[in-house]
C-alpha cells in the first residue's frame, strides 16, 4: 500500500448495496485528510457487478 505524508491516509471504499443483493462488492482506494473528515466517508460510486452507481462506505 502506498505511503503518503502528512495528515492524509489511504481508505477503502466498498459498495453498500452489493452484499444485500448477493452480488460482489465493488471496491475502490482513495484519499481522506483525517483532521478535516473524522467520520466515514461517503461517495456514490459506479457498481460494474450491478451496473449502477451505488453508494460506497469507508471499510476499517
């Protein structure tokens, strides 16, 4: 995994709907300044398995 200086760190995001329906969930890596955001982050993301966008959740 990469390293990166400073206050930002590097998080996973994974697909909320994917594992209700019985699919794969859908994974992607970002960035989060931890100072600004201390909750979870939140994006709507494109889901290829169910071919939609689709909310994506912070996974620890």
């Amino acid at each position: 995994m990469p390293q990166i200086k400073g206050k930002r760190v590097v998080i996973t995001l994974e697909c909320t709907e994917a594992r209700a329906a019985g699919m794969p969930p859908s994974r992607y890596m970002t960035t989060k300044n931890k100072s600004k955001q201390q909750g979870r982050l939140e994006k709507k993301k494109y889901n290829p398995f169910m071919k939609k966008h689709t909310l994506h959740r912070e996974v620890k």
